[in-house]
C-alpha cells in the first residue's frame, strides 16, 4: 500500500512538473524575421500588434467587437452607428474618444471609402453612406481601418505609431523594431515581454538564422513548404488567403475588354501552380476561394490559346510592361506569365518597377476574414474597382463577382497559403485569419512566470 501510494505521488509529481514547464509563461523575448515592411498596408506584421480596430475577426473569421462593444444599422442599412468599448487608452496614456477615432479613420481613408461621412456622436461613430452598407462591420475589422492616433493631447502629430494594441513601440535600431508589451492593454497583458521584428531579411538568411537559433519565427514562402518539410522544420500554415491576380490597365493600348478578355484566356495557370509554386494553393480563375463561396469552379480555369488567339482578332498591340513587385519568385512567375501573353500575341516585357506606367501588374491581395461580400468589396477597393452594389445571398454574391470579372481588370490565378517556421521555444502561436502570426497570444517556456492571470476583455 505504501509503495502504491508513493508511485501515485511521483506519478503526480512529474506531472504537475511538466505542466509547470509547458504552461504559457509571461515575459521574454519573441524574435521574428520577416522579408517585408513590418508597417506596410495591408498585412504588415506590426500594425495588429500595435493598433486595433473597432472590429475584428476571430478564429474562424466571424467578425467580433473590439475598440467597438456594439453596433447597429438603420435606414436599411445607409446608418450605423458603432458604440465605443469605456475606458480604452492609447498607449501614450490619451484616451480613446470617438473624434480620435473619426480623424484616424479620416486619415487612413481621405477619399473613396465604403462610408459617405463619419461622425462623433456622444460615445459613438456614426457611418452614412449613399448606398447601402450591409458589411461594415466586417469591413472594418479590415487592416487599413486599423485605429492610430493622428493628435496628441499636445495638439501635435505623434512622433511614431501610438494605438491602443496589445505592444507598443519601443525603438527602431540597426533595422530591428522593438515591441514592449502593452501593461494596460484593455484585452490583457500579451504573455511576451518584448517583440524584435528585423525586417527586409531575404528568405534564405531567415532560416539561416533559424538554424542556429537567433530568431524564432521565419517565413516559408508557399513554393518552399516542401522544402520545409523536408528538412523538419515546424511549420504552422494557414488556408489559402492569398490571391495572386494580373491587374490590367483599362485604358491605352488595352481598352478593348476583348484585348483582356484575351489576355485572360492565354495564361496557364496549372503551370504557374506546378512549376512555380510547386503544386501549393489552389489555381482559381475566382476572387474567392472555394472555401468561402463554393462556386468558384463555376469559373472556367483552363488555359484556351486558341479561342484567345481569335478574340485578339489579329490585332497586336504595341509593347506591353508588367509589372512585378517583390521577391525572385514573384518576377519569376511574371516571367511565366509573360511568355504565356506571348504565345498568344502579344509583345510583354518584365520589370519590378511599379511606380512607372504600366499596362498589367501582378499583385497579392489577402483576405482578412470568412465573410464573403466583405471580402469581394474588400478585394474590389484594393484593386480601385467599385464592387457592384451589394445583394443578400450567394446568387448575388456570384453575379457581383461575376460583373466584377467580366470587365477583364483583374484576371486570378492562385490561391496561395501563408506559412511560417517555429522555434521549440514558442508555445501557442496561431495565425490571424489573414494568414499572419497572431503574436499576442503566443509565449515562450523558457522565460520566468510574471503576472498570475490574464485579464482578458469579454
């Protein structure tokens, strides 16, 4: 009996060690490498850590209260009105007011946004729009309406990026943005003490800096997921949430929509998916993902160099530039689809620069949550297109697509995941539904066990 007892009691023992020792731990630093501006709009990797939005998207991309506790709609939809969470400060200690958040929203959208005027109200902001606005909501959990603020209690504009978000700002050396963790956050205290990004580091010197243990979290572009694999690296990756689309000019040598139309029928996408991106994502000839709508293989994938070559009508346009923005697999697949346009007769050169005039742009646009419309209208405003108004229900939804496609602007290939390697030392991390590591909740086990709770807002 005694040594049953005794076993029982190391058997405990043991086990309330290992969970001592797996269980999320505050403090300690969290270091992450990253190709891109850790600033850049959409999808840079700082702005969720710093800044909220009145909104956001959860788990599973269902839009949840956050700088915002309610909301409602009226005059069908031309009205809301979005009631401020109490007792939110930004992180230089200024209070979070609804005029803050109408010159943040002011700022980050001065003109064409989904809203007609926005107004502070009491302890709301109030949307009106000419037309209907059905997604808002959703549509401000979105990246760029992410809320910073634009004034001072001085009067003046802030010296860097102050929000109201779990980490805020705390240097900026040797291209290294430092991260503190945010005490008085309204959603809790993040379990790490302090963030390093370095930023504009090239795939390959990430994971060499992986392998000998100076970062934790590096980025696995989808075209080296199997390379990944095979060296056992571990890998969180997300669902398709990036779209690679051809954005073409609607004006100069292609304002034919058959030139376009044409254009769209002579790319290959199976082989831009195979060769390039080694067999990741889905190929698409949809705005949306599959998983989103469920009828995007209504929209025809397959190359047709012939019916491309009829619809071009033995006109050759004058030299075309596409443009290619981004790292060696980005220009490569320009490339690809370069010589693509060619086979079916048009002259298309290759270059990276995207601030010269140019007649086609291949582009990365990423979803920020699971509701369709909100999605479209969100892909459609990146691409300066203006969505058809919005309907109720997935006919509506297809034929807004549908319009949106048939002007031939913006011609999908793939959909592609976002993927990243972990270090054994990080526990917890997710991804957002955009695909980026949520670092808010993710902690570290070797690091000293600081506050005894978390207080997180309902």
């Amino acid at each position: 009996m005694l040594w049953r007892c005794a076993t029982s009691f190391l058997l405990v023992s043991a086990a309330l060690l290992a969970w001592g020792r797996t269980r999320p731990h505050y403090g300690g630093t969290l270091r992450v490498e990253i190709a891109e501006d850790p600033w850049q709009r959409p999808g840079g990797i700082a702005r969720r850590l710093v800044l909220d939005g009145l909104t956001r998207a959860d788990a599973s991309g269902a839009t949840q209260p956050a700088l915002a506790v309610d909301w409602n709609s009226e005059n069908q939809n031309h009205r809301w009105q979005f009631k401020l969470r109490p007792g939110v400060h930004f992180q230089d200690g200024s209070p979070l007011t609804p005029i803050a958040v109408v010159a943040s929203l002011n700022t980050a959208c001065p003109s064409n946004c989904p809203w007609s005027a926005i107004h502070a109200v009491g302890g709301s902001v109030i949307f009106t729009g000419d037309e209907p606005m059905p997604n808002l909501p959703g549509l401000l959990a979105g990246d760029e309406y992410l809320i910073a603020l634009t004034i001072t209690s001085e009067g003046k504009p802030p010296e860097g990026v102050i929000g109201t978000g779990p980490f805020q700002v705390s240097g900026f050396l040797n291209g290294v943005l430092t991260l503190a963790a945010n005490e008085n956050c309204w959603a809790g205290r993040p379990f790490a003490g302090t963030i390093e990004i370095r930023a504009h580091r090239a795939v390959r010197d990430q994971w060499l800096d992986w392998s000998v243990g100076r970062t934790d979290i590096v980025e696995v572009p989808p075209e080296q997921m199997r390379q990944a694999q095979q060296q056992r690296l571990n890998i969180v990756s997300s669902p398709p949430v990036t779209l690679l689309a051809v954005q073409i000019a609607e004006s100069g040598s292609l304002e034919s929509p058959l030139l376009r139309q044409s254009m769209a029928l002579g790319i290959d996408r199976s082989a831009l998916s195979n060769v390039i991106f080694q067999k990741q994502g889905e190929v698409t000839a949809s705005l949306l993902p599959a998983n989103l709508t469920g009828y995007s293989f209504l929209f025809p994938v397959e190359r047709d160099l012939a019916k491309a070559q009829q619809l071009r009508g033995g006109i050759t346009p004058p030299l075309l530039t596409l443009a290619a923005p981004g790292d060696a697999t980005m220009q490569l697949a320009a490339q690809r689809i370069a010589l693509n346009l060619r086979e079916g007769g048009f002259n298309v050169q290759v270059t990276g620069d995207a601030t010269q005039h140019v007649d086609l742009t291949l582009r990365e646009f990423r979803l920020e949550g699971n509701q369709p419309q909100a999605a479209l209208e969100s892909i459609a405003g990146d691409a300066g297109l203006n969505p058809p108004p919005p309907g109720q229900g997935d006919m509506a939804l297809f034929q807004s697509e549908s319009e949106i496609l048939g002007r031939y602007t913006l011609i999908p290939l793939l959909y592609l995941p976002r993927a990243f390697a972990v270090s054994g030392r990080v526990r917890d991390l997710r991804l957002n539904p955009d695909g980026s590591p949520d670092l808010a909740d993710a902690s570290l086990l070797d690091t000293a066990r600081g506050d005894s709770s978390r207080g997180d807002a309902p």
